[in-house]
C-alpha cells in the first residue's frame, strides 16, 4: 500500500470516533426548558359610591378603579359592575356598554398604571331586608380568562322614617354579605362562559 493510501485510511479511522463522539454530546446535552407561559396580570379592584345614602328614586354615582400593578401593558381587559333588580343604570362613561344585569367596559390598562370608571344609576325600591345595597366589580385581563379580582361596594339605605338610624350593623354581616355577593358574581360570570363554549361547540349543540 504506497503512503498516500495509508494517511488517507488513518484519517478515516481517526474521523470515524469524532462524529460518533459529537453525535452522543448533542444527544446528551439537555433540551433548553419551554418557554413559560405568562402569569396572569395582578390587578387591583375597587368601586365605591361616594358616601351616599340609598334612597329609593334616588340616584348614586359609581367609581370603578382598576389598576395594573404589573410591568406588562393589558391591552383589552374586561371589567363589570353587576346591577342587582334595585340598580338602574343611566349614564356610563368611558364607552362602557348597558346590559339588563350587569355593565361591561373594555379598557386598556398600562403597566403600574390606574384606570377610572364612572357609572351613575337609579336606585328602585328596597326589594330585600338588608340595610345595605351591595353591587359587585369584577375585572378579567383578557376576554375568556378567569376573573383576576373583584370588589364589592356597600351602601346603606336611607332611614325609612328620616330619623335616625338603628343600631349599627355587626361588622361580621357586612364581610359575609360581601363574600356572598362576590361568589354570585363569579357563579354568573362562569355560566355564561358556559354557555358561550356550548353555542360555539357543534357537538354540545348537537347533543
């Protein structure tokens, strides 16, 4: 065999364990880890109605604030106030939309940033034994997700007699009378997602 054939063998030889060895490092080396998926936004939710009184013909003016306590902007959250059978709404502001139970708000939320909403409704006659008109504002960060907080307001109604006022309420009803009011608003919002899933899916209208 002249000189010639001999290197060009060695080399084969010699070349053959290099790409089986590279082969096995890239097998063994580990996969980089999915990326996450994002967390949902923290949002904080308040609503109150400016200290007034419930008064049946009455009107009281709501104020919605939701802020963007993280560092990515929301583009498209969703926000509701619920109206119980005693609230009417009248005017909404910042081009929030009228349904028969409940008002909707599409906002645009920036990072560290708060978002304002107004809403004045029409206060109907007392239909229950409760001293307080609850009324509940719940937030989603996008449409579809799960609500990421909600927050109820409390007002008193008015004396009946335009007297005084009773003994003050314990302050255990109010926290349950709250809790209560968030659960149903949650239980609403759920259902209609429910439904919406079951108008969009063939199967479930077929069955």
């Amino acid at each position: 065999m002249s000189s010639s054939r001999r290197r060009t063998a060695s080399l084969a030889v010699v070349a053959l364990p290099a790409a089986v060895w590279c082969g096995a490092a890239s097998a063994e080396t580990p996969a980089p880890p999915p990326a996450a998926a994002p967390a949902t936004a923290p949002v904080l939710v308040s609503i109150d109605a400016g200290g007034g009184q419930a008064r049946a013909g009455g009107t009281l003016d709501y104020t919605v604030r939701v802020r963007n306590e993280s560092d990515r902007p929301i583009a498209a959250a969703e926000v509701y106030q619920m109206l119980p059978a005693t609230l009417q709404a009248g005017s909404v502001g910042e081009g929030g939309r009228i349904d028969a139970t409940q008002v909707t708000w599409t906002a645009e939320l920036p990072p560290r940033r708060e978002v304002t909403l107004t809403l004045t409704t029409k206060v109907g006659e007392r239909t229950t034994g409760g001293d307080k008109l609850v009324t509940t504002a719940c937030v989603r960060t996008d449409p579809g997700q799960p609500l990421a907080g909600c927050a109820s307001s409390q007002v008193a109604w008015a004396p009946e007699d335009g007297g005084r006022g009773g003994a003050a309420p314990s302050r255990l009803p109010m926290m349950a009378g709250a809790a209560a009011a968030v659960a149903v608003a949650g239980g609403v919002f759920l259902l209609r997602g429910r439904r919406r899933r079951r108008r969009s899916d063939p199967v479930a209208e077929s069955g």
